[in-house]
C-alpha cells in the first residue's frame, strides 16, 4: 500500500503513522501518532484518537484555503468500508445450523481475516493521506493541519463550527463546472494546454480501468471463497488431497489480495490524485477568467474615466494571483508527473514478482502432490 | 515372472480379459430443423475372438445409446448387475445444436455429451456379464441398429423416477427382511450417504466453474481498459508496459478459461457419473429386496395352500384334495426356487458392489491426477507470462 506514494515520511522533522486503530460497529478511531523535532508542536511526540470525519474536515479546509489554490491537494482518504465482510459474517450466522462445527470455525477465522485485511487497508489509506501532507513543504506547515495531529479534545466541535463556515460551498462550486471551465479555456501556456489534454483524456480512462479492475478483483475473490467452501468439503471425500486444495486456495486468496492492493487500489488512488490535479487546473482556469474579466473591467473603467486606479489594483492583483498560481500549479504538475510513474514503476514491479512468487509455491506444492497421489489413493 | 500371489493371478486375468477399446468420436449433425439429430462414430478396438475384427466402427445417435441401457436394465438389474446409466437428455441443450447455433456453449454441449457418451461405453463394455450380454454385441458391431423407441422415459429424470419407484415399493413392504448379514443393511446406508454428498460436491463444482467463468469476463474486460489507459498515457516505457500489462491480462483470462474448463470436465462431470452410478448401485439392492419379498410372499401363499389342504382332509371331496396336494408342491418348487434367487442375486449384489468400489477408486484417481497435471501446465505458463513482463515494468524510467 506504501508503495502507491513513494518517498513518504523520510523528513525526521515530522514523522506521522497510525499504529492503531479500532473498530466499534460502524465507526473506525485511529490512533494518530506523530513524532517531531519543530518547536511549532508543543511536544517531541504525542497520539491522538481521531474518525474518518476528521481526516475530512481537514482535507475540505485545506481544498478551501486560498493560500493552497496552485497545489495539488492530496485526495481525501475513502471512508472504511466493511461491507463485503459484514454482508458475510451475517450470511454465515444464518448458515451455522447446517455446517459441522469445524465447518463453522474454519469459515469464521477466513471471514476474520478478511475483516482484518479490510481494517488495514483503511488504516493505511488514511496514513497515506497525512504523510503526504507531512512530506508537503507548505502543506505541512499548516496551522490546521497541526491542530489535526496536536488537539487532544475531540474533534467534532470544530467540524461542526467549519462547516458552517464555508457551508461546503466552494467544494459544490468545483464540482459542476469543473470540465466545462478546464476545456473552455483559451490557454496560452504550452505546458498547461498538454496537461489540460492529458489530464482529462487520462482521468476517464483510468476511472474506468479502476472500475474495471474493482470487479475483476471482486471476482478474484469470490472464486476464492468458492474454491473454500469446496475445499471444506473434500475433506470429507479426499483426505490428504483436501490438504493441497487448501493450500492453493490461501495462495490464490493472497494473489487475489496482492493484486488488489498493487493494482486495484494503485489506479483507484492515481483516480483521485487525478481528480485532484484537476481541480488543480480549475483554480488556474479561474483565476485566469478572472483575471481576463478584470481586464474587461479596466477597459470600462477607462472608458468611462471612473474607478480607474481601482480596477487597475484589481486586475493586478488577479494578474499576480493567477502567475502565482501558473508558476505553483507547473512545479506541482511536474512533481505530479515523476510521482505517478514512479509509483507505477514500483507498484507493477511487486505485481509480476509477487505473481510469479505465487506461481512457483502453488506448482511446487501442486507437483508434489501429483507425484504422490500415485500412491496416496490407492 | 511368475505370479506370486492369487490376487496377483486374478489381476492378470482381468488385465488380459478387459482388452476392448471403446472411442466416441466425430460428433455429424444430421438432418436439418427440429428432426435434425447428432451422429457419432463410435470406434471398437480389441484382441477378443467374439468380434468380427479387431477394429471396426459404426454410427450411432444417442437415443441408440438409451435404448441399450433399456435393453441392459430389463434383462441384467433383475439378477442384481449394477448397470451403468447413460447420461442425461436435455431438451434445451440439443434444441439449441438442432436449430444450427454455432456459439461456443453450443459446442461445449456436444463435446459434454460426447465424452459423456464415450464414458459411458466404456463403462459397459469394462464390465465383464455386459460385455457378453449380445444387445451390447450388437450396439458396438451391427451397421444398421433398428431405432429404440421406449426412450421418452429415459430422461434423468425419468432414470431416477425409475430407482425411486422401486423404492418406494420396497419401503411399502409389510414384512420387514431380518437381516443375518448387516453387510447389506451397511453398505445400502453408505451408498446413500455417499451419493447424498457427491451431490453436495457436485453443486459447489457447478458454483466454482460459474464463478471462474465470471471472473474470465471480468478479466477480459478489464485488460482491454487497460490497453486504453496504456494508450492515453503520456511516459512512454510506462504506456508500453501498461499494454504489456494489458496483454498479460488477456493470456490470464484464456488461462481462467482453460481452468474452468478443467474444473468442469475432469471434476464436475466425474461427480455427475458417480452421482448416477450411486442411483444404479441402489437399485440393485432393491432388486434384491424384491427378489426377497418374493420368496416371502411365496412362503406365505404355500403356508396357505397347506391349510387349505387340512381344510380338505375333513371334507370328503377326494379330488379337490388331489388337487390341493398338486398346488402344494407346486408352490413347493416355487419356494426353494425364489430362495435359490433370492441367495444369488445376494452374491451378485456383493460382488458387483466390490467390482464397483475398486473401478471408482481407480476412476476418481486418474481424474485426479488429470486435474492436477492440468493445473500444473496452467501454473507453469502463468509463471511464463509473468516472468515476460517483468522486464518492461522494471523498464520504467
């Protein structure tokens, strides 16, 4: 799961992990640990409790604080879905009259395992997000950002306060005219007319491989459940051969697994990277409009002699906000860039290895097992 | 090398004595529309002097393939041989080939059924009374072989209607047998519950192949995105590996294919035939039951005979008693007869449930191993396909 950020939490001025967290019904609490050498922070090291909703509040201020207009915001973490487990555990409760009670006992320890393999996953997701902040240079420096990892009351108070605030409506603005004021824009920017093209055409095509890729992995899976509710019941009919089916089926559960994580979550999380690269763009493209609009304005005033230094004020000061964000947005896309390929590099490395790792244990156990079965059954 | 043990001996003869080769092949379309049936070639090869050569071939469409079991049923169940049953029609399946569907589940239909078929044979002329049974003689060798008719009831499930009949007639018996050997009582016991979990097996089968062949779309689906993605992305080493990533997808999906295939016709369709052989297997031992109500009843109607007689005795009718002592010994013949029968078909039944037990064995093991050997080429070439792309993903920069 690292492996979808590269080069996270290296600075030893500001290490962030979430070594724990716990699971009460619906509701994660993760435990936020943060060590540190800044004298910003009022301690070297220190734990909060923190929800999923957090992580929220803190990802929509920094979407929402200007400062941050010509950076790309790390995606919000997923909220933790147990779901599939869940759905799961229930049907087995229902089923438990029928099965013999090692059937029981087996099926609920798989089950277990993959409630386990789903709460990891959300840890991390959610580790990811803030040690891309930490690994930030402006973004680490955040004043919010600090009070996230520091504040030792709950949070929930100060959630409530903020989103009366902003009442959500900038994050409303962004979403609707999004693609319209990207595409409609009249760039004059090279570099930014190539991103701008690449960036849509590669966001729909890997949204829908993510898609894609999720129901594969579904599948995956569930062949893998089949392949154990039929290995429960050869051990009746088999006997030692059950052992092999039991064998195979954990080795491809774990391929099922490892794909999910290097490639299924890999492209789910460069989706929203992606998205957030966007939104990116669409400050530019904002601040370009603008910019563009305070020109007109200047033009009026001239014409009508009224209100000239003014407007003159007013379209330098869009000016100077939309170079900044031109000179920030390029430095970021570029890092954007290296980023992603990099994480690719790595994430598809693993795959094949650990694929080919995989292949290697099943076909010798497999091999094995079919040289003894010459004398096993008889 | 001389044999050094009585089984050793028994063994050999066996070997010597199964030497008949049956292959199913060729499955023809013949006809058009709705009349339109499937011939195939059903080729015999052996040493033994019975046949006309030692390799020769006919054609035959599966009701011909009914209609020897009919024929074998009648005839050999009453003395308790376990007869192999045919596989099942299916209405749906064979109106899809009749109305000229060329699509691929189409094709796995006919394929199901002609390896279906060959099993089949193959288990009927491995069983030493059948193969000398001359119905069987005739199937393997006559060219033209007159069209069975009484084949509506031979659907599956028609078969098992058939079984469960007889058992039912069997449950409804007022005397209940009072069994010397619990070698019977056991064995029917473990052959039901046997049977009751190959179905078990069987529908999990049934469930991992729909879910493998799930899995195949899925996959296929997905590596053509990925060859989009590929397409749209800007770094080239990684647009290149992204479409190798792409093609590997697509040889994984071929290789869920072959999987699925596997699972199906190595395991699901072994499972099939033993659940059906199971049905056989119960109901030669209510032939047996029968064969013993049989004798029971008979009993019953001599003990009657003879009180009648006593009856007679006191009444002065001198040829009504001639009579009645004629009836009794009449029903005496009939009595020590049924016995006889009822004792052979019990040894039959044994014999044919050991002969049974071991042909299973050895069964389940070749497919097993099959399965397993099957799996192992599906392993190796992944670990082939995997170690190809290795390269272009390190290739990134």
């Amino acid at each position: 799961m690292r492996s979808v950020s590269v080069d996270l939490n290296n600075d030893a001025s500001l290490l962030i992990d979430i070594p724990d967290a716990l699971c009460e019904r619906d509701k994660v609490k993760f435990t936020v640990h943060t060590k540190t050498t800044l004298s910003t922070f009022q301690k070297p090291e220190f734990s909060v409790p923190r929800q999923h909703e957090d992580f929220i509040w803190l990802h929509d201020t920094l979407v929402e604080t200007e400062d941050y207009a010509g950076l790309i915001i790390p995606p919000a973490p997923p909220k933790p879905d147990f779901e599939s487990p869940r759905e799961k555990m229930h049907k087995l409760g229902e089923g438990e009259a029928t099965m013999t009670k090692e059937e029981y006992a087996k099926m609920k320890q798989e089950l277990e395992a993959e409630y386990l393999a789903v709460f990891k996953k959300t840890v991390q997701v959610h580790e990811i997000f803030l040690q891309r902040l930490s690994s930030h240079p402006m973004l680490s420096k955040d004043r919010n950002f600090q009070i996230f990892l520091e504040y030792d009351q709950d949070l929930s108070v100060r959630r409530k306060n903020a989103k009366e605030m902003f009442g959500g409506f900038f994050k409303n603005m962004v979403k609707s005219a999004d693609e319209v004021l990207i595409s409609g824009i009249k760039e004059v920017d090279d570099f930014f007319e190539q991103e701008k093209t690449f960036l849509l055409d590669y966001y729909s095509k890997i949204k829908d491989s993510t898609a894609k890729a999720e129901k594969m992995t579904r599948s995956h899976k569930s062949t893998t459940w089949n392949f154990f509710y039929l290995f429960i019941f050869l051990t009746l009919k088999l006997g030692k051969l059950s052992d092999l089916f039991e064998k195979l089926r954990k080795v491809e559960g774990r391929v099922a697994s490892d794909q999910e994580l290097k490639l299924t979550e890999l492209l789910r999380y460069y989706m929203r990277d992606i998205q957030a690269a966007k939104d990116l763009l669409y400050r530019r493209a904002r601040a370009l409009a603008d910019y563009e609009n305070s020109n007109k304005a200047l033009d009026k005033a001239r014409l009508k002699s009224k209100d000239i230094p003014q407007a003159e004020e007013h379209q330098q000061q869009c000016l100077h906000k939309f170079d900044k964000l031109s000179e920030s947005g390029k430095r970021e896309l570029t890092g954007f860039k290296g980023r992603r390929v990099v994480a690719f590099r790595k994430n598809l490395i693993e795959m094949a290895e650990l694929e080919i790792k995989h292949a290697k244990v099943s076909n010798i156990m497999t091999g094995s097992h079919a040289e003894r079965t010459h004398t096993l059954l008889d | 090398m001389q044999p050094t043990s009585l089984e050793q001996l028994e063994e050999e003869e066996a070997k010597d004595s199964f030497d008949v080769d049956v292959a199913v092949t060729n499955p023809e379309k013949v006809g058009d529309g709705m009349n339109a049936y499937m011939a195939y070639k059903v080729s015999t090869r052996s040493s033994l002097p019975m046949f006309r050569s030692k390799t020769f071939s006919v054609r035959r469409r599966f009701s011909d393939f009914l209609g020897l079991y009919e024929k074998l049923s009648v005839k050999q169940s009453l003395h308790g041989c376990i007869v192999p049953p045919p596989p099942e029609k299916s209405v749906v399946g064979m109106t899809k080939v009749k109305v000229g569907m060329d699509d691929p589940s189409s094709v796995e239909f006919v394929e199901r059924r002609r390896a279906a078929l060959e099993r089949y044979i193959q288990r009927v002329v491995s069983h030493p009374s059948l193969l000398q049974d001359p119905d069987v003689r005739e199937f393997l060798e006559r060219d033209d072989l007159p069209r069975a008719v009484n084949t509506q009831a031979l659907s599956g499930a028609g078969f098992l209607k058939m079984i469960n009949k007889a058992s039912d007639a069997v449950n409804k018996m007022t005397i209940k047998m009072n069994e010397s050997d619990t070698w019977f009582e056991d064995k029917f016991q473990e052959v039901e519950n046997e049977e009751q979990q190959l179905r078990k097996l069987h529908a999990l089968v049934d469930s991992l192949v729909n879910h493998r062949k799930e899995l195949c779309g899925n996959t296929a689906v997905f590596a053509k995105s990925m060859a989009m993605l590929g397409n749209s992305e800007d770094n080239t080493a990684l647009s290149r590996a992204l479409s190798q990533l792409a093609e590997v997808e697509d040889k994984m999906e071929q290789l869920h294919q072959e999987q699925a295939a596997s699972d199906f016709f190595i395991f699901a369709e072994l499972l099939a035939d033993y659940i059906r052989l199971l049905g056989a297997v119960r109901g030669c031992f209510d032939q047996r039951m029968r064969a013993w109500q049989r004798w029971q009843e008979a009993q019953s109607t001599l003990q009657k005979k003879r009180e009648a007689e006593a009856k007679l005795l006191w009444a002065n009718k001198p040829e009504k008693l001639q009579q009645a002592k004629e009836e009794i010994t009449e029903w005496e013949a009939r009595v020590t007869q049924y016995e006889r029968d009822f004792d052979r078909i019990g040894m039959t039944v044994r014999k044919e449930v050991l002969r049974f037990e071991k042909e299973k064995a050895k069964d389940f093991k070749s497919q097993i191993i099959k399965y397993l050997e099957a799996m192992l080429q599906s392993q190796q070439r992944l670990i082939k396909f995997w170690e190809a792309f290795l390269p272009e993903a390190k290739a990134i920069a």
